[in-house]
C-alpha cells in the first residue's frame, strides 16, 4: 500500500510585521512574499499564533468591486467584516487576504463576466462563456503562510468546502468550519443561490 505525500509547500517569507489598530479589533498586518510567485500577500493576526490548535483563520480573496467599492452584488465585503469582527472579538486568529480577484481570472475579466451576467448568465457560466474554469484558485500560498506563523490546526471561517480541501491538502488539520453567513439581497441573491448549487458552498 503507496502513501500519497503532501505537496511541498512553497516558501514563504515574512517581511514586514506592525500594529494595526482597527475598527474590528487590536490587529498585527503582517506582510509576505512567496518565492517563485510576484504577487505581495497581506494578512492580519490578532494574538499568539505559533504552536497554537484551533485557531481561527479566514483565507480572503479579494474583491475590489465588494471590498472595497461596496458592490452589492456579491457578499465579499460582508464576509470579509464578519470575519474580521470574530477574529477582533476572539483571543487569537488570522486573516489572509489573498490576491484572487474574481475567483482568479483578474479583474478586467471579472468586469467581462458581469457584463455576461447582466445578459443573464450566472457566476459560474459568465467564466465558462470566457474560457475559464469556474474557480481557478488555489491555497498553496494560503497554506505556507499559515505554516510560515506555526499554526498547527485551525477552525475555517468559510462556506467554501474547497478552501477546507486546500489547507488539509498541506496536511493543515482543520477542526471544523464556521460558516460566514450574511443576509442576501436583491442584487446578489441569484449570486449566493449558484454558489451553493453548483460550487458547494455551505448557504
């Protein structure tokens, strides 16, 4: 009987470390650079990490049109401060912001995509119609950064089952996932419906 090895983890290296007083919370935004990769990944921490089980850890995909512009049509931004209020509130935990605007396929074409939906397709079939996958996302880097702070298992701020498979992909053991669940509305209501139905969100 063949074991099946984990694959190596990137590496990853911690660069920049500062407080971060914050509307949510008393936070440390840590900065990082992933070899091999040229993207710069931001992260905020509140208490001790390493060696810690059952640390509360998000791993956020950004979102400028939600996260930043407040777009109603999806529920990024309510996540992402769900998130970031249970992390303020708890003794320890990590969010991980990570550079995967719309689902990975950038933004240009995640504005492509709503135009797409706006003819009445959904999420998933707008990046289909583009020639992309559905979700191009992988937690690699999310991974090493979490093994990177010495965190030895964590409880998954999530709805995404696929996020839960990225970590223990790395042999990260996660304990369980609470689910970051916010109210729909008339804009992004189809939005949370396709992401339950067909990429297995937990809604």
């Amino acid at each position: 009987m063949t074991s099946t090895k984990p694959p190596i983890l990137p590496a990853v290296h911690l660069i920049a470390d500062a407080a971060l007083p914050s509307r949510y919370g008393q936070f440390r935004v840590l900065g990082f650079r992933v070899e091999g990769d040229p993207h710069e990944y931001g992260a905020i921490s509140k208490g001790d990490l390493s060696g810690q089980e059952g640390v509360p850890v998000r791993l956020h995909s950004e979102c400028f049109t939600g996260d930043v512009m407040g777009s109603l049509r999806c529920d990024c931004r309510d996540q992402l401060e769900a998130a970031l209020r249970f992390v303020g509130h708890a003794e320890r935990g990590l969010v991980v912001y990570l550079p995967q605007e719309g689902r990975g396929i950038g933004l240009v074409n995640k504005i492509r995509a709503y135009a797409l939906q706006d003819a009445g397709l959904d999420t998933v079939d707008a990046n289909v119609r583009l020639g992309f996958a559905d979700d191009l996302r992988t937690y690699d880097a999310a991974a090493a950064i979490v093994a990177c702070l010495g965190i030895r298992s964590v409880y998954l701020l999530s709805n995404n089952p696929k996020k839960k498979a990225g970590l223990e992909r790395h042999n990260i053991p996660v304990i369980g996932m609470i689910p970051v669940r916010t109210p729909a509305n008339e804009y992004n209501r189809a939005y949370l419906e396709t992401k339950k139905q067909k990429s297995g969100h937990l809604l």
